[in-house]
C-alpha cells in the first residue's frame, strides 16, 4: 500500500458505482472482508442529497453487538486523504467514523451508528 493510502472499509452504498462516481470522482477498487463483532440495522436517510446520490432512502448502519461470532461484510478499499474527507461530506450526521480491525487483520476506517 502507498504511504499515503486509506483504508476505507465499506458494506453499504459506498460500494454502489454511481456513489462513488459522485463521491470521488472514479470507480474504486476493493476486495472482500468483514467486521467481526458488528451487526446491521437499516436507518432512515432524511438529507435528499445523500438520497439522490444512493438512489436509497434506507443506508444500512452498523453498530457493536457485542458478541464476537456476529460479523458485517463488505469490501474494503484504498483511497486517498482527499477522498477519506469526501466520503466524510457523504456520510450524514447519523454516521461517525471510527477505525477497526477486519477479518482479514487489517485496520480501516468505517462508518458506524453515531
């Protein structure tokens, strides 16, 4: 990985095309993995913007369950500085990012329930 490069670990609309041709301009790159100790609920997305862009008005959200069997999957990406920001812009109030160990080892910056 660059020095420079995030990881980015997405298992909702960030994985869409056209959300991340909005966000950041280019189709992004990933492979599979998970968050252990997580699990997904869907929340109501309010900002007609974000709706717009996903083309959804429900975004899955995670949050800690607790219990280390449950898991949350989805693809992780390497993306730059300025695209950890524009993903931040994306992400509504109801999101905050937080840095977790993956399945696979690796430590990525993920949206969970705020």
């Amino acid at each position: 990985m660059a020095d420079d490069g995030v990881l980015l670990f997405s298992y909702g609309t960030l994985q869409q095309d056209n959300v991340q041709l909005a966000s950041f301009g280019r189709l992004l790159t990933g492979r599979a993995d998970a968050m252990p100790g997580y699990r997904c609920d869907m929340l109501e997305i309010t900002d007609p913007e974000v709706i717009r862009t996903s083309g959804k008005r429900f975004h899955p959200v995670v949050s800690e369950s607790g219990d280390p069997a449950d898991e949350v999957t989805g693809t992780l990406f390497e993306i730059t500085p300025e695209e950890l920001a524009a993903a931040d812009s994306y992400e509504v109030a109801d999101y905050r990012r937080v840095m977790v160990r993956l399945r696979s080892g690796a430590d990525a910056w993920v949206y969970v329930k705020a």
